[in-house]
C-alpha cells in the first residue's frame, strides 16, 4: 500500500469559490495531490483537480523533472 508523502518545501495554489488558498503538496506514486480540509485532492491536467468545485491555480514544482503525472 502507498501511502501520502509530503513533498518538502513544494505547495499549490488552490480555488474554491472565488478563494484561493496554499496548500502543501504531497505525492503518492506517481501522482500529485494537494491537502484541502482534513484530506487531499488529486491534481490532473487543465487545472481540474478531484473535486468539481476546486481547481488548482498554479504548482510550485516541475512535474516534468521530478517524476510527477499530472
């Protein structure tokens, strides 16, 4: 089982009706995740994330280079 591992000193820009918040960023495989309340929300392509309601605005790590799928 992966588990949720912290991404040192890397955040994401989140939206959520019309306020944006930092959040940590975290990984788990290959992918990346932001935390939101007391869980995480999946980061995809397009700024789409695996609540409809959030979106994320901007990442502070390149996914290319470190090994993340977005």
């Amino acid at each position: 089982m992966e588990l949720f591992s912290l991404v040192e000193d890397e955040h994401a820009i989140l939206k959520s009706k019309g306020v944006y918040r930092q959040a940590k960023l975290y990984r788990r495989g290959e992918k990346l995740f932001a935390g939101f309340g007391n869980g995480y929300v999946r980061l995809h392509p397009e700024h789409v994330t695996s609540k409809p309601d959030v979106k994320w605005h901007d990442i502070s790590v390149d996914t290319g280079k470190n090994g993340f799928k977005l």
